[in-house]
C-alpha cells in the first residue's frame, strides 16, 4: 500500500504526518484523500504538488501515474512567500 507524507499545514489538517492509502494510480489516491478526510484536504489537494518517489507526477503521468505498494507520495501545499 503505498505511503503518502503530507508536509506543512497539510499535517495539521490531516492529523499526522503520514498515511498508507490504497490506490491504483494517483488520481485515486487523491479522491481517497478527500473522502477519507472529510473534505479537510480538499482546498489544499487541488492545489498541491504531488510527487512520486521524488519526482513530480506532471513529469511523469499526471494523475494517471501507477503507484507500486511500496511508492512514497508526498503532497506539499502551495508556498508563498518572498
């Protein structure tokens, strides 16, 4: 099952730092996120970079990108600052 770990205030808004989720590709592991957590997620979710062993899924497939149960997803919400 593969492993996502949530970074900045998308640790407070799903409660901890890491999740095991089971999906078959990316797109399903997002729209698992939002029912899973109620909708906490879903603002930061449209909006976040998600990327897959370290490579962001726009370089890869998108939201079609295959996950392996042993992939580590980590999703960071939109930084500003400057």
């Amino acid at each position: 099952m593969p492993k996502v770990k949530f970074y900045a205030t998308l640790i407070k808004a799903a409660g901890g730092r890491e999740a095991s989720v089971e999906a078959s590709n990316v797109g399903e592991l997002i729209n698992r996120l939002r029912d899973g957590y109620g909708g906490r997620l879903d603002r930061y979710l449209k909006v976040s970079t998600v990327l897959v062993n370290g490579t962001n899924v726009t370089q890869l497939k998108g939201r079609k990108t295959r996950l392996k149960p042993d992939d580590v997803v980590s999703i960071f919400p939109p930084l500003g600052g400057g």
